[in-house]
C-alpha cells in the first residue's frame, strides 16, 4: 500500500486516535491504596490530574494553600488531551481547504513535552504503566502528523 506525502498526515493522525483512545482504557499508573497496589487506566489517571491539579491551582490562586508542584505538572499533562482534541479538530477542519493554524506546531510540541515530563511529578512508590507509554507515543504521533501536515501544506503552495 502506498501513501503519497499528502496523505500521510491522515495515517498518522488516525493513529495517533487510535492510540490515545487505546492509552485510556490501559493500565497508565501503579499506585497503592492502603497496602494493595492499584493500577489505574488512562482515563482514571487523566481525571485525578485534572481534578487534583484544578484545586491545587484554585487553592494557591486563592490564597488557601500553595501551589503543589507534584499535582500541577500532572494537571498540565493531562491539559495536553485537551490539546491534542483541538489539534485534531484543526488537522480535521483544514481538509486541504484553509492553511493551519501558525501556532499549532509549536502548541502541539508543547503538549508532547508536557507529556514527557509528566512522570517526574509520581510520588514516591508510583509508577508508569504501559498505558502511559502508549498515550505518549499518541502525542509523538500527533506531532509527527502535525509536522507531515504543514508539509504537505508547503508543497501545495508551490
């Protein structure tokens, strides 16, 4: 099967779905609760760092407490899900129609970095899951169709 340049940011964007998708229901955490280990999948992960970091955020902005470095970073971390739907919305909406948006390479890479990052916020006794592994290959992929597709766009400016 061969896929032209212009078509290969289509490839990787539907990976990069299918791989975030996937990341959500696999294990992504190793936690204890108590004395019994507890591995938590994507999507659970993704809800306590939102959450977490959310009051975090709201308390040190408020005045109740400081801010907690090991619940903000995992809270950017997973901002990042909200920026990979709003890259996909924007590689969607392009079409070969309008241009991309100038920011969203940049936006994009900041995400994945966001995701890199994410685990040095695990308290101790915490691990990575391969469920985060596959969630970050998403990210890498999203970018990789981000890059493919502002090539194309270059190449059909000529």
């Amino acid at each position: 099967m061969k896929v032209d340049a212009c078509h290969t940011h289509k490839v990787l964007l539907i990976l990069a779905i299918v791989l975030l998708v996937g990341s959500l229901f696999m294990p992504a955490v190793q936690g204890s609760y108590g004395k019994q280990p507890v591995a938590l999948p994507g999507w659970s992960a993704m809800l306590f760092s939102l959450v977490a970091g959310a009051g975090t955020l709201d308390d040190a902005l408020t005045g109740i407490a400081s801010l907690k470095p090991a619940y903000l970073l995992p809270f950017l971390a997973a901002l990042a899900n909200l920026n990979f739907i709003v890259t996909v919305a924007c590689l969607h909406r392009r079409q070969g129609r309008s241009s991309l948006p100038r920011w969203l390479p940049l936006a994009t890479l900041c995400g994945l970095i966001l995701a890199i990052v994410s685990p040095f916020a695990l308290e101790r006794g915490e691990t990575v899951r391969p469920g985060f592994y596959v969630w970050l290959l998403a990210h890498a992929c999203l970018v990789a169709a981000v890059v493919s597709a502002r090539n194309a766009q270059h190449m059909t400016h000529r």
